[in-house]
C-alpha cells in the first residue's frame, strides 16, 4: 500500500485532504483530523469521484 500524500486538490490551505491509493481503490483522510478515520472507495468509485472533480473545474 502506498503511503499518505496531501491532494492535488487541496491547494495551498491548511485545510487539506491526504489521499493513499491501492490496488483495490484508495482511502481519504483529513489531515487535521486524522483520528477520525478515513473514507475508503473501491477503484471504480475512486474513478467516478475523481472524473467528477475534474469536470468541477471546466
């Protein structure tokens, strides 16, 4: 399993996600809040979801 990195998506603010793919998907953290736990999403959910944000920006 990879290691935790901050997303593309969070920009420049201390607000940020972090995100650690894997083969089965990927799981999402917020960083200031990492007890909390994490969302884990399947491959083809982590697919949709990123698909959906690029299109935010267009």
């Amino acid at each position: 399993m990879s290691d935790w990195h901050k997303s593309s998506y969070s920009g420049g603010s201390n607000e940020c996600v972090e995100v650690r793919e894997h083969s089965a998907g990927a799981d999402v953290r917020d960083t200031q809040n990492r007890e909390l736990g994490q969302l884990s999403f399947v491959s083809k959910d982590w697919v949709a979801l990123l698909s959906a944000l690029r299109h935010i920006d267009e």
